[in-house]
C-alpha cells in the first residue's frame, strides 16, 4: 500500500495520474509505484498497463480506474483500446496515443494541478485553452520529456519545466485543437472563428480524425523530415476557411501531380488524385464518416479543377452540372460533330486545354466559357453575314469584329456557326437606340450619322470602326440624338468623330503623329517639320497614307528646345526682336532651315529664363496705352477735319469703309478691332451724317488742333 492515494480526475491522462500518485509519495519515478503494483517493465508505459495492479497498490476497487484507463472490453466482450471511453479499435499501431514521448502544457498543469487526458493525443500538438504550442523537452537540459521524472513538473534533471517558453498557436491549429477537445470531452458544439466545418468534425468518431488528420497533412507536406505538429498544422490550413481551404489544399495536390514529367496518370478526377482518394475516402475503418468531405472534393472537381473531368460514377446518383466536360460532351452539348469542335479548336474559335496522361493527350473545356454556350431557342431567320450587315446598316468588317469580340451576342447562334440570327441583331440595334435619345439635341450642321461614320470616316482598321461601336455601347462616346429608329438615324457631334478617328489612325501608326500635329506641338510651320526630321532631330515613322512623327522624338525635341515663335507669343513680343535679344545675351540659338525666308529660330529652354530677362531689361516699345491714346487721337483730328472741310466719311455701301478711313489717318486697320473706343466714334459720326445733326467745325479749329498734334497726317 502507497502511503498517500489520491483521487484520479474524471478525464486525467493514465500515465499522467501515476506520474502525480509517484510525486506525492516522493519518488524520483513512477518506476517506484509501478514496481511495487507488480507491473511489468514491459507494461509500464504501454496502452496495455494494468490498472487493476495500480488499483491494489491505492487500496481503491479493480475497475476503479477504468474510466482513464488505455484499454477494455467492449459490449462484444474482445479487448479494444481507448481514452476516456472513446474506442481507439483493436490495435494502436497507427499510434494515436502519445506513450513514450509526453507532451505538456506547463500553464494547464499550474492552473488545474493534473494532467489532461487530452495531451496523451499524438495529435494534440497545441493547448486550445492557452492557445500556445505544447512542451516536448526540458528548457535546461534539452532532454525529450519521459514519464520517468520527479514530478509533473521537474525534469529528471532537476529543472522545472514550469520556465519552459511555448509559442503562440495558429488560430487554425487552435480551433481544430478546440474541436478536438470537445470531442474528447463531449462538450456542447462549438462556434467556428477560423472558418473550420467544426460541427461536421464533431459529428465524426475520435478514431476517425486520428486517422485521418495527419494523412491530409502528409499530402499538403510530402517532404520528409515533418513532424506530427508540423502534419497537424498543416490539416488545420486545409480546413481553414471551408471549403476555401480544402479547395486549395486539392488544387496543390493536383499541381504537384502536373508537374511530373510523366504526365497525369489519367484524364479523370478520380484517377488523377487516385492515391488521395483511396486513403481517404475508401478506408473501410471510416465507413461514411468522410462522406462530406468526398462531396466537398467531387465539387472541386465539378467547379474549379481544369485539369480533368468527373465522371458519373462519383455522383452517386445526384443530378450535378460540370463546369469542365471533354471534347465528346462539347460536342454533344453544342450539337456539333468532335470533327468540327477539332477545327474550330484550331482556329481559334473555342478555347480546349491540353491534358496531357501517361498514354495520350486528352481535352476538357470550360462550360462557363460564352463562346460555347448553348444557343436559346428563338424564332426567326438565320442571316448571311453580307445579308445580316445590310440588315443592320454597318460594313460587314464591322459585323464580324463585333461578333468575334462579343459585342454582338450571338444568343441564339452559335458564334463559331456562320450568319447571324435576326433575334441577335434586332437585340443588338435595339440595345444601341436605347443609347440614343429620340430627338436630336443639336444643329445637324455640327452632327454625322451613324452610316457616315462607317463609310466614309478613315479609322485605318475595321477593328477601329467596331471599337467606335463598342465606345458607343459602353457609354465612352454618347449619341446627341437620333431622328428615325434605325442605326443610320443616330447622330454623333463631329468634333467627338473626329477626334475618335484622328486617336485611331495615330493608334494604328503606333501612337505617331501627323504634320500638322507636330506644328502644333513645336510651334513651327511644315516647312520646318520637314527639316527637323531630314536633320534627325525628329524620328520619321512611315504611316498608311502619309510619313509621320513618333511622339517620343517630339517630347524629346519639346523637353530639350522651344521655337522662339512660339515665346514671342507667350511675351507678347516678334520671334525677331527675340532673336535679336539672343544675339545681344550671346544666347545659342539653333537655326532649322526651310525652302521659303530666313530659317526658324530655337533655343534650349534653359536659356528662357535669361531671354526673359533680357526682354525686360531691353523693352521693344512704349506701353501700349501711350499707342493706343495716339492711335485714338489721330482718329479724332480726321473726323474733326472732315467735318471742317464739309467732306463725307468714306463708305463701303453704307458702312463706314475702314480701310480708307484707316489709310487716312495714318494708322493699321486692325485697331478698329482692338479699340473699341475707335470704333465707337467712327460709327457716331456716321449716325451723325444720316441725321444732319451734326454742324461743321469752323476750319480755322481744325488747323489749330492739328499744330498741336504734330507728325498726325491731316485729311485733305
């Protein structure tokens, strides 16, 4: 009899018990306590140790200690082995429980003073309740821990295993571990975090899930050198996120089986993953306990898995679609000959993959794909395409882009047959005058029709036409309105056409542009275009109809040069006087020659700045109100003169005629259109001739006002 015999916990782990029964009694083992039970050194830390041999040493009855107890009889009366009453089956060789090489948690121990039957699990590799790693060897002396140690705690070596550091735990691992837990202790359902199928786990035998966890982890970690945590954690990525997660763990398998430079050992779901599905489906020790997992894999072959098919067999009666079908289904689904589906593989029309197997190349199609879908019943007609494009009023290039890019949906034609379904095309104008509002919003002077744009616009690619289409469709360009109720009847701005086919000419020249874009851009005229590109300043790309310019050369020469043209305008001075101020700074101007005057000058836009600067210090002029105030005063002497003299204004019909009046006073027409004040007089002394209102000035006035303004002409 021991001296001290306390009471084993309701789920306390065996061994753990007797390690805690050896410690109160103050043994350096358990050793002790089992060889005073009489046990056998080859029963001691087996599934197989006696527990009515323990019982006698703590003066307690036989079966006392059956309810933590490794093995027992089972309601046929043979030997089974189990924990905490759940049957472990006939054998352990597939070793569920943890004998040998214990396992910890230093906080559950400190905490509840025992051992949880749950660490003598293999594959309770984490504490669900501290959400940390369990301890497998001493933090002192790095010995793996043994049963044979002072006490729950203490290492045989002295230390405590209480300093031992765990390490946090996945939250993936930690709900399976939770799982687990509660299907050990038949505790109430859990609610998921980490997205596992916790209630379909729990629904499953313990022996099941010892079985089978660390397989799903073997496949998702086939290197060698893995441990049972390393298995386990990787099962609880598997399960995470379901059916995510599943589906990713089957996609990887199956990628690592393409890999092979043998090829896929066949074309059918079931035969590629054949080694998977027999381990874990087909083992009769599961029965139909994975049966919600084999349906979760015959759904990843039926949506997601491109690589192969799923034959019938695995339905198991059930009335299932399958995303990806072979070329005989196809065939079949389309009504169309394998001869034809071949050639339209060929060319292009319906995409097939390749699988290649160990004894042939096989094909699978994505039923999603919407070039292969089923024509709908319709009534009507089946169009030629010439037919179909004169029904529509667009060229028949334009038609067959617009089918072959899918902005025509061929609905109830399939798009690789020849001709056009009237359904098709009437679905499609109709979709294109809803984009149309009835009355047109503009003056048709600014405004194109539909069948004008389509003809006689130069796109340079029938692609371009029916991506002016496909701009209209998908809203890019907008129709201003439309005046009848068909395409020829919708009317677009021209400045929007234009600028369309002007972006896709340039698209089709590979972004080039024209001459006059390129004047535009440097601020020269075409003649000096034309040099640019002869001296090599400007790269030259041969477009369809004409030489262009590649917009690299012109931000190039833009970045680098600026036309003094183009500065004068923004200084409000002449390219000469500019060119004069750069010859005076010493600025270096560079001179691009052209057939007709004096060559256009440049300069680096580094020396903007100084010519700026210098335009300040050296000012072309007086300032323009002192001009004006001239201009104004030699206006008002003329008509004053007129007047004097008795002499009519001169007349254009029964306008003032600016010309002559301008000639008379010495000044540019042009100021008639920037001085309103000018204007203004002209046109009151005009009024004033149709009225009679006005008297002549004595002569005498005009003269004296005339020696007051000298180097003003005077009127005769």
């Amino acid at each position: 009899m021991l001296v001290r015999t306390p009471t084993h916990k309701p789920a306390e782990s065996l061994l753990g018990y007797v390690l805690r029964v050896s410690e109160e009694n103050g043994y350096e083992t358990p050793w002790h306590v089992l060889n005073h039970a009489a046990v056998r050194p080859g029963e001691m830390m087996t599934a197989g140790l006696p527990t009515a041999k323990l019982a006698a040493v703590l003066n307690i009855p036989p079966d006392a200690l059956d309810g933590i107890s490794y093995c027992g009889i089972n309601e046929a009366g043979k030997r089974e082995f189990r924990i905490l009453g759940h049957s472990l089956g006939k054998s352990v060789m597939y070793k569920p429980l943890r004998l040998s090489q214990p396992a910890i948690c230093p906080h559950c121990i400190a905490e509840h003073g025992h051992i949880n039957a749950f660490f003598d699990l293999t594959i309770a590799v984490a504490c669900p309740h501290h959400r940390c790693t369990l301890v497998h060897q001493c933090p002192s002396c790095n010995a793996p821990l043994s049963w044979f140690r002072p006490g729950l705690l203490t290492c045989k070596c002295g230390a405590s295993l209480g300093d031992a550091s765990t390490a946090e735990a996945s939250p993936a691992l930690v709900e399976l571990m939770t799982a687990l837990w509660a299907l050990l202790h038949r505790q109430e359902t859990l609610e998921s975090v980490a997205g596992l199928p916790v209630q379909r786990l729990l629904e499953m035998r313990l022996r099941s899930l010892l079985l089978k966890l660390p397989a799903i982890g073997h496949w998702d970690m086939p290197e060698s050198g893995r441990t049972t945590s390393d298995l386990v954690s990787a099962a609880s990525e598997a399960l995470a996120d379901w059916p995510t997660g599943f589906h990713g763990f089957l996609s990887r398998v199956g990628r690592r089986a393409t890999l092979s430079d043998e090829g896929l050992p066949g074309f059918g779901l079931r035969k590629q993953f054949d080694q998977l599905y027999n381990q874990l489906f087909r083992a009769q020790s599961c029965g139909s306990e994975f049966d919600w997992l084999r349906d979760e894999f015959v759904r990843f072959g039926l949506t997601e898995w491109g690589e192969a098919v799923v034959d019938k067999k695995l339905f198991r009666g059930e009335q299932c679609t399958r995303r990806y079908v072979s070329k005989a289904e196809l065939a079949k689904r389309l009504g169309v000959s394998p001869v034809t589906l071949r050639k339209w593989h060929q060319e292009g029309l319906i995409e097939l993959k390749a699988i290649p197997t160990k004894r042939q190349v096989r094909y699978v199609a994505d039923s999603q794909d919407e070039r292969i879908q089923p024509p709908a019943p319709a009534e009507g007609e089946v169009m030629e395409t010439r037919a179909a494009a004169a029904y529509l009023g667009v060229p028949v290039s334009v038609l067959n882009r617009l089918k072959a890019t899918g902005a025509l949906e061929a609905r109830h034609q399939l798009r690789q047959r020849h001709g056009f379904h009237r359904a098709d095309l009437d679905a499609f104008r109709a979709r294109l005058l809803a984009l149309c509002p009835a009355p047109l919003l503009a003056s048709q002077l600014d405004t194109v029709d539909f069948e004008r744009i389509l003809r006689e616009y130069r796109f340079h690619n029938a692609d371009h036409k029916a991506g002016f289409v496909e701009a209209v469709l998908n809203g890019q360009i907008k129709a201003i309105g439309r005046t009848g109720d068909t395409l020829a009847h919708i009317m677009f701005a021209m400045q929007d056409v234009a600028a369309y086919a002007a972006s896709a000419r340039s698209n089709e020249a590979g972004g080039s542009l024209t001459h006059r874009e390129v004047v535009a851009q440097v601020h020269a005229n075409a003649d000096v275009v034309a040099s640019l590109q002869k001296l090599g300043y400007l790269d030259t790309v041969k477009g369809r109809e004409s030489l262009r310019v590649s917009q690299e050369s012109v931000d190039a020469f833009n970045a680098r040069y600026a036309s003094l043209s183009g500065l004068a305008s923004e200084l409000g001075s002449s390219s000469k006087r500019l060119l004069s101020l750069c010859n005076r700074g010493d600025i270096a101007v560079l001179s691009i020659p052209r057939s007709q005057g004096s060559p256009a000058p440049f300069i680096e836009r580094g020396n903007i700045a100084a010519l700026q600067s210098l335009s300040q210090k050296f000012p072309a002029r007086k300032p323009k109100a002192v001009d004006e105030n001239r201009t104004v005063t030699a206006v008002k002497l003329y008509l004053t003169n007129l007047k004097a003299l008795g002499g009519p204004l001169p007349r254009c019909g029964n306008k003032p005629n600016r010309r002559a009046i301008a000639m008379a006073c010495g000044i540019d027409r042009s100021a008639f259109y920037n001085n309103q004040e000018i204007t203004h007089l002209v046109d009151a002394y005009a009024a004033s001739e149709d009225t009679g209102t006005d008297k002549p000035a004595p002569l005498q006035e005009a003269y004296a006002l005339a020696l007051n303004s000298p180097r003003l002409p005077l009127a005769a």
